[in-house]
C-alpha cells in the first residue's frame, strides 16, 4: 500500500509527474530573469536619456559662424577619450569671426543655456563667462597668459575659482620669439613692423615684449594697426612706403580668418613675414609659429573628462605648452630671393619646399 504524500503547512505542494516538469521549467525562466535583470539593472541606471547629455558649450573666436563652426581636433581628441557628439555628450557651437565684442556676446548667452562646461579659444570671451558665471567650470584653449590683467586664475599651480585650461605661451615674453625668429631669417634688417588689431583690447601684451627685444638690438619697431580687412591694402603700401624690411602679424584672433589675403599681401610687398596659424605659411607666408594646437586641443579635452568625472576647476592647474611648431615656407624665401641660414632650417617642424 502506498504511503499518502502529506502536505506540510507554510510548504507549497510539490506537483506530480508533468506538472512537476512544468514546475521545474518555470522555476528555471524565473532564475534566468532575475539573473538578466541583475546584469542589466547596472546599465539601466548609468544609462542618460537624450536629453540629459552633458552639455558642452564651445566659443571658436577666430571661426566664422555657419556649417564649419566646430573644431575637429576637439572633437577627435574627446572621441579617443571615449566621447562621441550626440550620443555621449552634447556640444553648443558658437562662432564669433574673429570679433571680439561678439566673442563677450556669445560667452553670456552660452553661460545663460546652462552648459555644464565652457570652453573658450581667447582671452576676451573667458573674461566674460568668468563674469558671467561663477559656477560653470570654464576651460580656455589659449589666449594668452592668464594672469595677466583682468586675470583668469589666482596663480597657474592653484586656479583657485571656476576657471583653468591651456595657454598658447607661457607668458608675455613668449611674442618676442616671433622677432628672433624673423631676424634670423632678414640680418641685417634695421625696420620690422607689427601689424595690430587696433579693436583689441590686449594689443600692449604683444608689442611691448616685442619692442623691448627690437630695442636690444637696435632695429626700429613700427606698430601699424588695422581695424577691419579693408585697412589691409593701405596698411602694406605705408609699409612698403616706410622701408619696411620684415612683418611680425600679431597673434589676436582677428587676423586668423585672413591668412591667405595677409600672405598673399606679405608676396605683393616682398615683405618677409611671420604670424601664428600654420596656414599663414601654407598659403605663402614665409614663417609661422605657434604652440601644437593638436597637442592643445587634446590636454583641453582632458580637462573636460576630468570635470565631468567630478574634478573641480579650482584644483586642476593651468597647463603651459610643451611643444611649439615652426613652419617655413622655403618657396616664399626663394622668391623674397632669401637664403635662410641651416641653423633656422634646422629648428623648423616642417619646411614648404
């Protein structure tokens, strides 16, 4: 006689025969749920909608604004960071052509979108987001040295506010090197101009260490300054009227948009010249030189992980270049009928033959 299967009070009943097998089953579709479910729920709580990407506002200075306004070694450097535009985090372009007065314009109307992070290319537009926002972690790609006056951080080691970043040059003196380097190229050469921004607010920052370092040596520095392309004309033929023997472009943000009318004015007037952008000499200007804005733009982009990650901007220190690009067109130098000597070829990144 078989015994009676007893049930035990608080003990679900154990199914018989193929109900037992569909009992099992469900048992083993419940298990893997909740095993998937403690997989995902990570991903699930991690995971941002749309609308919550960081939101990056960037102010192009130089840049015009239309479908080019966005600086790809920006972009590349925060993808090998592992960011990607519109799916891990949000970028707000803003352009200003070259002006400064709409570089402050733009950096108030970024501050009032509420990006969670700022990112200027000259001096103009930082000074306004810092006055604009004490909140937003701001980081600036150039603009000069940031102490000096209005100055962007309390010392370079300890920012010590909302502000930190790059700069171009380590500091003020950083502009005399654009006069060594152009009297390398002309000896013997007794009159340089500087061609300024007459709008810009820093001008001073350029010419005085570039005065100081003409005076040394006894060559007569002529500051020329300009207020819009159309000065440009007028602007090379008083220089060719003076006796003019070589140019150094200031490095303000207004003359990167006219690169090519500048060289291709510096050829007209057989003036040897020197300015910042590497496209100055591409496009047939003698000389440029500036910090690696490669190299720049990837430390800015490190800085932009770093905030978002949770560092504070006040104890992040501003970073100074480490590595400068000279290029030299030596087809400019031929037809300037210039033989530069092998000692400035050799300090050359890269030589335009």
């Amino acid at each position: 006689m078989q015994t009676p299967i007893r049930h035990v009070p608080g003990h679900p009943r154990r199914p018989r025969g193929r109900w037992q097998e569909i009992w099992t089953g469900f048992r083993v579709v419940c298990t893997c749920l909740v095993a998937l479910a403690i997989l995902v729920e990570p991903l699930v709580a991690t995971a941002q909608p749309p609308g919550k990407l960081p939101r990056i506002g960037v102010i192009l200075t130089s840049t015009v604004p239309g479908p080019s306004c966005s600086f790809p070694n920006f972009l590349q450097a925060l993808h090998e960071l592992g960011y990607v535009e519109g799916q891990t985090i949000s970028v707000v372009w803003r352009c200003a052509g070259g002006s400064d007065d709409q570089a402050r314009a733009l950096a108030v109307e970024v501050v009032q979108l509420g990006v969670d992070i700022i990112v200027t290319t000259s001096h103009a537009p930082t000074v306004a987001a810092k006055t604009a926002t004490s909140s937003i972690p701001i980081v600036f790609a150039g603009g000069g040295d940031p102490l000096v006056p209005p100055a962007l951080v309390a010392s370079l080691a300890h920012p010590g506010g909302n502000v930190t970043g790059v700069t171009n040059h380590a500091s003020r003196a950083f502009f005399a090197q654009y006069f060594d380097l152009l009297l390398q190229a002309t000896p013997g050469v007794t009159q340089v101009a500087l061609l300024l921004n007459r709008r810009s607010a820093y001008k001073a920052n350029v010419s005085q260490p570039v005065e100081a370092a003409a005076q040394a040596v006894g060559v007569t520095l002529h500051r020329v300054e300009v207020e819009s392309p159309d000065d440009f004309e007028a602007a090379f033929a008083a220089m060719t009227r003076q006796g003019i023997g070589a140019l150094i472009v200031s490095s303000a943000p207004f003359f990167n948009r006219y690169t090519a009318q500048l060289a291709a004015l510096a050829a007209t007037h057989r003036l040897p010249a020197i300015a910042a952008p590497p496209s100055f000499a591409a496009q047939g200007g003698l000389m440029a030189y500036q910090s690696s804005p490669t190299e720049r733009w990837r430390r800015v982009a490190s800085f932009v992980d770093r905030i978002l990650k949770g560092a504070k901007p006040a104890e992040l220190p501003v970073e100074i270049p480490m590595k400068y690009e000279l290029i030299i067109n030596l087809k400019a130098a031929q037809a300037l009928g210039l033989t530069l000597p092998p000692g400035l070829l050799l300090l050359a990144d890269e030589v335009i033959k």
